[in-house]
C-alpha cells in the first residue's frame, strides 16, 4: 500500500476534472459530463478519489451509487420476505498508470464497498470487460463472483461480465 496516498470522498465541481481524466484514459465508454454529475450529485459520499500527497496529482478515482432493487429472483442469500434490497453500483473505477500495483484500486473498491454497506447496501454489482484480468481478479480477490456474461455489452461490441458481492 502506497503511504504517500490520501483518500477523501468527492467535493466539488472542480474534482470532476481529474476524475474524468483518469476514466477517459482508462475506460473504453465514452462518459459525458451528465454521467458524471448524476453519480456525484447524488451520492457524493460513494465517490472517492485518492491523491499523492507528495505531487497533489489525482492518482484514482471510483465512482458509485445506491439504490432500492427489486428482486426478480430469490436466492438463498436473503430471507425470502425481503423483496427489496438496497443494491451498490460500482459505475466507473481508475487507477493511474504510475499508480498501479499499489494497492489503490483495491483500496478504493474496499472504501465504497464499506460506505455503501453503512448505508444498507444488499449487494452490490459492476460490470467488466471480459478481457480485463487485472480488474477481474481485483474484484475477485474482494469477494465478487462473475453473476453473467453481458454478450456486446459495450459500443465497441465487447462482451462483459456482470459481478456481484453480497454483504
């Protein structure tokens, strides 16, 4: 783990202009600047940015939210009363290059999981190309496991998997 790094949830308006630099660098969807701003307006505590505290540079950023879901099935993990679960999003996550290896990106996933499951989340999901080992295995380190393949799930006709962690 980095120790020259902080962590703090998103602000302002001006912490959208790193975080958007990292993601579209990093991520294969384009995300215009609404995307960004219906994450942050509403659930600016499950957005959270790390930044090296020695260059001020923005070194990750993850991007979150929560909201009631109705159940389509039952599954064991959850009384078979509760129709409605609280489900977390993971809608975007990056790591700078220089910064990976570092343990940012775990830490960042580990910090959202435990803002969301304070607010009641259920479960929580995300989608990952099906190409993208390293964030694979991140999520599945964590406890995530591959719910369903999303065939041509992104613009550029990539397929993706669907994770899911329960809490």
């Amino acid at each position: 783990m980095a120790s020259n790094i902080s962590y703090r949830v998103y602000k302002t308006e001006s912490d959208l202009e790193p975080a958007m630099k990292l993601i579209d660098q990093d991520l294969s969807e384009p995300y215009s600047i609404y995307t960004y701003r219906f994450f942050v307006q509403q659930w600016p505590d499950l957005c959270l940015l790390a930044y090296d505290d020695t260059t001020g540079d923005c070194a990750g950023v993850i991007i979150c939210k929560l909201e009631p879901h109705r159940r389509s099935y039952m599954d064991e993990h959850f009384a078979s009363d509760k129709v409605e679960l609280m489900r977390g999003y993971i809608g975007m996550i990056a790591v700078g290059t220089k910064y990976r290896k570092l343990g940012i990106g775990s830490s960042l996933v580990e910090r959202a999981l435990a803002a969301m499951e304070k607010r009641g989340a259920d479960e929580v999901v995300l989608e990952a190309e099906v190409d993208n080992v390293g964030a694979l295995a991140l999520y599945e380190r964590l406890g995530f496991i591959r719910e369903k393949r999303l065939y041509r799930y992104y613009l550029s006709g990539t397929d993706a998997f669907r994770l899911k962690l329960w809490l």
